[in-house]
C-alpha cells in the first residue's frame, strides 16, 4: 500500500510538472505570435520585468531557447513517466511472482507434512508386520523342533522294538542306504536336541547288547 501511494504522489508531480511546461509553453508561443503581429504593447505589458529592458530581437531569440528547453523538459518528463509506469508495471509482476512463490511454498509445505504422515503410518505398518512375522517365525522353528524330536523319538522307539522283537541271531544290520538315511535325518535334528539324541544311541547300543546276550544263554540252554 505505501508503495502505491507512492508511485500515486510520483505520477501526480509528474502530471503536474507537465502541465506547468505545457502552459509556459503556450505563453511563450503567444508572445512570439504578437511580437510577430507587430503588437509590441501587448507584448510589453506582457513580458517579464528583465526582459522589458532589451531588444526586440534578443527577447524573440530568448523566447525560442525557452521555447526549446521547455520542450527539452517535457520530452524528458514524459521520458521518466513511461519510465515510471514501466517500474510499477514491474514491480506489480514481481509482487504477483512473490505472492504465488508464497502460495507454491506454503502447497509444498502441506504436502511434505501429508507426505511425511504417510510414511510414518507406511513405517508403523511395516513394524507390525516385521514383528508379525518374527513371532511366526519362531512359532514355525519351535514347532518344526519339537516335531523332529518327535519323529527322532519314533525311530529310537522302531528300532528297539524291532531288536526286541527279533532273536539276536535274526536282528538284521543296518544296511549302509539305510545307515546313510539315518545320518541324514539326524542332520536335521536342531543342535539343542542332538545331546538327546546321542543318549538314545548310548540306551539302544545297550539294549542291543543286552539282547544279544539273552539270545546267547538261550541257545546254550537248548544245548
């Protein structure tokens, strides 16, 4: 606002200085138009204190060098006017930039905050869903253990009962397939529960020694 009152006070002295230059302009005019027409009364009421006391001829050339400034002024101040109206014209336009530089900030400000509430809540899903499945994961490797336990359980149990059921003489040997499928499935026995297995080992090489005794003194009785 005060610049606009400003460039207001500015195109006002403006109009008013033109005005000035036009009408001592036009009076100048007038009085070489009656010292032409041979009015030399008129022209001597008419003239300025100073110039009352010289020539004829040196007045008319004093009028046309007035005459010459005053366009020389005007030219100059219409000059500056256009000048003038060309800054207002830009400083309105660079006004205008700077308000829609404000409002393109002020978007891209919202914006970041909408962005970076999205990728809080983005972040905060991917927690739960990475602590999700770390539980699953340890429910999944707990159960995968206890299930190889069971089964390394069952085997144990298969082949004692298969010992005991069987004369020491009969008790057939582990082929070395069968040997190598064993190693293999006791690979797969998590590393907590390998002493577990180890000790059934120890029980059954026991049992089978024990057998294999038993079947002994029953054939020395049958002879």
């Amino acid at each position: 606002q005060n610049k606009d009152h400003e460039t207001e006070e500015w195109q006002k002295s403006f109009s008013s200085q033109l005005t000035a230059l036009q009408k001592e302009r036009s009076d100048l005019l007038q009085l070489l138009r009656d010292m032409d027409s041979g009015k030399e009364s008129t022209l001597s009421d008419n003239l300025p204190g100073p110039l009352k006391k010289q020539s004829l001829r040196q007045v008319q050339d004093d009028l046309v060098a007035r005459i010459e400034e005053l366009d020389h002024l005007y030219k100059m101040l219409t000059q500056r006017q256009i000048e003038l109206q060309h800054c207002e014209a830009e400083r309105r336009h660079i006004e205008q930039l700077c308000l829609l530089k404000d409002e393109t900030e002020m978007q891209l400000m919202k914006q970041k905050r909408l962005m970076e509430e999205q990728l809080s809540e983005i972040e905060f899903h991917l927690r739960e869903r990475e602590t999700f499945l770390m539980e699953e994961k340890t429910r999944l490797l707990h159960e995968l253990t206890e299930s190889n336990f069971r089964q390394s359980n069952m085997v144990l149990e298969f082949r004692q009962n298969t010992v005991q059921e069987l004369p020491t003489e009969d008790v057939p040997q582990p082929s070395s397939l069968e040997n190598s499928k064993l190693s293999m499935f006791e690979s797969t026995i998590p590393f907590q529960h390998q002493s577990l297995l180890t000790e059934a080992k120890v029980l059954n090489t026991r049992d089978a020694e024990h057998q294999h005794l038993e079947a002994i003194k029953r054939l020395r009785a049958k002879l």
